[in-house]
C-alpha cells in the first residue's frame, strides 16, 4: 500500500470518521448500460483508505457492475473511476493496482497452494526462491503455515477461501474487492469467516470493497455501507446508522427487520413529530424522512413488547397501540410474534421466552419507545441519501 504518513488507515485511527482519510478509489458520475437497461445510474461513491466498505442490495440492484467497473472487467458508458486520484477509467484490469477475490475462489487445481499463492509474482517475473518466500509467508499470516504442498481439493472451504485472499494480497494493491465470497459456505463458518476476513483486513490495513446480498453479513463486516437498488445507491452510512436512521422504506425493509404503521407526519413535538396513525390515534416519531411525500412510521421486533389489552402506557416516552395477536414462532430464547392493527397494519414483536405468551386472537397492547420509532419514506424513486457517515457519505 502507498499510503503515506499523512494518511493513516481506518485501522491506525481506531475507527475514526473516514473524513480525516484520504480515497483510497472513487467513482463520479459512474453511468453503465446493457442494451436499454441502466445497471449502474450516475453513481457517486468514495472509498477511504483503509476502509471495509460494502455494497449491499438484492440481485439486479447493480453492486457487482459496480466492483467490476473498479477493477475494470467492465468499462461505464460515462462517468470516471480513479485510484488514488489517479483516473484509470479506461485503464485494463492488469495495469490497475487492485485485485478480485471471486465468489468461486478460482483457485488451480493442477497447482498445490503455494503455487496459488505466487501466481501473481510468477506474472511478475519473481525469482523462484522469492517467490517461495512470500508465498510461503503469507500462507502462514493466513494460519495456513506448512500446507504449501496440498492441493486445492485437499484442504477445507474456509481454507480455500484464506488461499484465494493470499493470492490476492501477496502483491500489496492499494484495494481489494470481494465478489460475495463467503457465499458458498455453509451458515457456521460463513459466520466463522466474516470474524477472520475482518482481522485480516485491519491486519493489512488496505480497503476492502465488499459486495453482498446478505445485510446480516454487511452489518457485521463494514465500516460504511452503500445500500443500492435499481442501480443507486439510497443511503451511505454506518451500520448503525442505517439500521436506526434508514433514509426510506427500501433500506428501512431490507436492513434487519421492520414493522410500518401508516399514516400522516403531523405537528413537530419538541424534538419529535406527531403522526398520525391511518386507524386513528396518534403517536410521537423521530422526524427521519426530510422532505414531502408519503412517509410511515418504523418500528423494529427487538425494541416492541406486547402487554395485555387495557394495561396503561408507562408514560411519555413510550408509543402503544391496540393489535391482535395473529401467529407466533417459538425460537427457543425468544417467541416472534406477528399481531395486526385495526388498521390492517402488521407489527412483529420479539419477546423473551420467558416472558408472558400470547395465544393467537389475543387482544394486546403494542408498546415501542419514541426514540426507537422513526419516520420513513415510501417512495425510494429518485432519493439516493447521503447520510452522514463521512465525506464519502457527502458524495451520493
């Protein structure tokens, strides 16, 4: 990596706002087309230096057009992409500093790991015993240390995976892009992986660009998340701040779960709004949609309790809603429940095993905090957000 002094790694600063960061890719304006269809539109998004950022969002949404216009598998009809300031747009994939991991590895089999490893020096024209040096060495920052002789078919998934990541980092790029490369394992070291692919990243202390369909996957992984549909990115963000602040109902549905009340954005209440519930009634909601059209109020299961019918509301700091209960899931730990308001509106609830259960048909009383509820969007079309999770969130 070429990072200098002045320009410390995400890692370095301890998670540190990546305004202070210097870009580590950048595209502007990033436009691509196949045939009538728009796969990427007018995409702004800035990468810092040593920053684990993904692109989340479901198949079609563009995230896999857009990591292959950064290593340049694929060329935007406009717009630039530049490394580290540099333009490299029209530049091909082997004269750019960056490496691909794919989701299949793409590992040789008719070659042991070692040799996987130090493809790329062999590209280069490193001599044998160098090349065996490093290969060997990164093998053993990977925890694979003296399997350099195994074949591929020899050794497990997730060491397939640590192989195919040596590969690509044995000759330092200024950026590694990951095309969902957790996704062929199985859930229990899908999990295991995300930990180390983590570690590893800080290890080395470059930018990792990630693309996934799993939000789960992105929230445990990212510094910032780009959360993209229909070829734009709708909100930039950290983690939590796209979990608790979603820009519109899009993000708000397709990060962890959600319930929607609908209804109308009242008067401002101190530093809350009152909306309007569509059944009647009225409840308080963090004003999170800035700007007019339709809105709803989100709730999320983990932060909603169910008491019985007529139980009082413990005070102003709590909303509550009268629903029926419809089904329930038993989860071991907890029941997820699924209660429907006059209204029609669906509410899920998770609530400790332990707790008080409530049989379908139950009359209960939703109860949720007035700072876990927020205001959303309904409408996603043409409201890319940039939230506020660094200079880089300024940009889209």
């Amino acid at each position: 990596m070429n990072a200098d002094a002045a320009s410390p790694t995400l890692a370095e600063q301890g998670g540190a706002p990546v305004a202070n960061l210097r870009p580590a890719i950048e595209l502007t304006g990033v436009t691509k087309r196949y045939g009538e269809v728009v796969a990427v539109d007018a995409l702004d998004v800035e990468i810092a230096q040593g920053e684990f950022f993904a692109l989340l969002g479901p198949s079609g949404c563009g995230k896999t057009s857009t990591l292959k216009m950064m290593a340049g598998f694929e060329l935007p009809d406009a717009g630039e992409v530049l490394l580290e300031g540099e333009v490299v747009t029209q530049t091909p994939p082997f004269h750019r500093d960056v490496n691909l991991v794919f989701q299949d590895y793409a590992l040789f089999p008719h070659l042991n790991l070692r040799d996987n490893v130090a493809f790329g020096l062999k590209i280069k024209g490193v001599n044998k015993a160098e090349r065996r040096r490093r290969a060997d060495e990164m093998l053993a920052r990977m925890e694979l240390p003296g399997l350099g002789d195994r074949r591929i078919a020899e050794i497990s998934g997730g060491q397939q995976q640590r192989v195919a990541l040596a590969r690509a980092l044995i000759n330092h790029p200024k950026v590694l892009l990951l095309d969902e490369p957790l996704g062929a394992l199985d859930l229990k070291l899908r999990r295991a992986m995300q930990l180390e692919l983590k570690g590893i990243q800080r290890d080395v202390g470059i930018s990792f660009v990630y693309v996934t369909h799993d939000q789960e996957e992105a929230l445990a992984m990212a510094d910032r998340i780009a959360v993209m549909s229909a070829g734009k990115a709708l909100q930039i963000g950290s983690p939590r701040e796209i979990y608790d602040h979603p820009a519109n109902r899009f993000v708000a549905d397709f990060i962890g779960e959600s319930s929607f009340l609908s209804g109308r954005t009242g008067a401002p209440s101190g530093a809350f709004v009152d909306f309007q519930l569509a059944g009647g009634g009225t409840i308080k909601a963090r004003p999170g949609a800035v700007g007019g059209g339709d809105a709803v109020a989100m709730i999320r299961p983990e932060h909603t309790e169910l008491y019985q019918a007529g139980t009082q509301s413990p005070g102003s700091e709590w909303n509550q809603v009268s629903a029926t209960v419809g089904e329930l899931e038993y989860g071991g730990s907890d029941v997820h429940y699924f209660v429907n308001t006059p209204n029609g509106d669906r509410v899920q609830s998770r609530m400790p095993a332990s707790a008080q259960t409530f049989e379908p048909g139950t009359q209960v009383e939703i109860r949720f905090p007035v700072a876990r509820t927020v205001v959303v969007h309904t409408d996603t079309a043409d409201q890319p957000n940039p939230g506020t999770g660094g200079s880089a969130a300024n940009e889209i």
